[in-house]
C-alpha cells in the first residue's frame, strides 16, 4: 500500500506547530532589563587610591624610555633579545618575571632556581596579553599596566581592587 505524497503530511504540520510555539517578543513593552549579578558589580572605588594610581602612571610615562601605547600600557625595553619571532595570543611562552605593586611588595615571581613560568599568551591579564606580543624572544621589559588592563575593580588573591601592576618580564621562549 502506497500513502504517496500524503504521508509527509503530519510531519510538515507536526514541525509546524513546533515552530508556530517559538515566539520572539522583541519589543521593549513591559520588559525588565537584564539585572547585574551582585558578583559582577563592582565595588566603589577608593578615589584616594585611584588618585595615587593615576599619579604613579603619570610620573612613570616621562622617565627615560618609557613608551605608552594606545592602550595605556607602559613599558621600557631593559635588554634586547636576539629572538626575531613575536608570540601571538596562541603561543605557549616561557618566561621569568617579578610583579609588583607601586610601592615595591613582590605579589609575584618565578625563583631563579625554579623552571620558568609557561603559559599561553592569550590567558592572562589584558596588559600581558598586550606586552607578551609585542615583545620578541630574549627581551627582557619593565611593564607598568594601568588598572584597566589588570584586574580591574575586583582585584584578585592579595592584589586589591584598582591597583597598576608592575612587572619585569623576560621571554625566554615562544614553542
């Protein structure tokens, strides 16, 4: 027995009374705007602190080679390496480095007697992300990242919110 084209039927309406129920409202009528999560708020800001921080960043881009990017990174070249290759936000690097904050304490650092640090160039802060792929292979930066470019308002570990983040950074190898 042969249904033919009629058989195709119930599942063409079956697919349509599926679609028919999905109803797209786009309209701004009676809606609420999505609500921020508490966690991702952030929280008020020390205006002393973001001063001292502002100050710190406007002392340091007038030093001796010092150059600011667009972005407001600061960096100054302290050894140029011999390496022709840059990474890019995928590249696995190895690298040695010290972070600070602007008074001097040490939050961070690889030891000379440990194997260097190795990460992908996209997974970290903004501002390493931004240093790591300008630098080359052996070259060794002071870099000054602005608050935006570091972790922000929320701070993170035992580095506090809106703080500008020191670090001497060398690449030892981009795999």
């Amino acid at each position: 027995m042969s249904l033919g084209r009629f058989a195709v039927l119930p599942v063409v309406v079956l697919a349509g009374m599926s679609l028919s129920a999905c109803v797209f409202d786009l309209s701004d009528d009676d809606k609420q705007k999505p609500v921020v999560r508490a966690a991702d708020e952030c929280p008020a800001h020390d205006p002393a602190n973001v001063a001292a921080m502002q100050a710190y960043l406007d002392a340091n881009k007038v030093k001796p080679g010092v150059k600011v990017t667009e972005s407001g990174l600061q960096y100054r070249v302290l050894q140029e390496g011999k390496g022709t290759r840059k990474p890019t936000w995928a590249s696995t690097v190895q690298v040695r480095y010290r972070g600070s904050l602007i008074d001097g304490s040490v939050f961070d650092e690889t030891k000379p007697e440990d194997a260097p640090a190795e990460f992908e160039a996209g997974g970290v802060i903004k501002g390493w992300q931004e240093a790591l792929t300008m630098m080359r292979e052996g070259d060794k930066w002071e870099v000054v990242i602005p608050i935006e470019l570091a972790y922000g308002c929320k701070g993170k570990g035992s580095i506090k919110p809106d703080q500008v983040l020191v670090f001497d950074i060398e690449l030892l190898k981009i795999k």
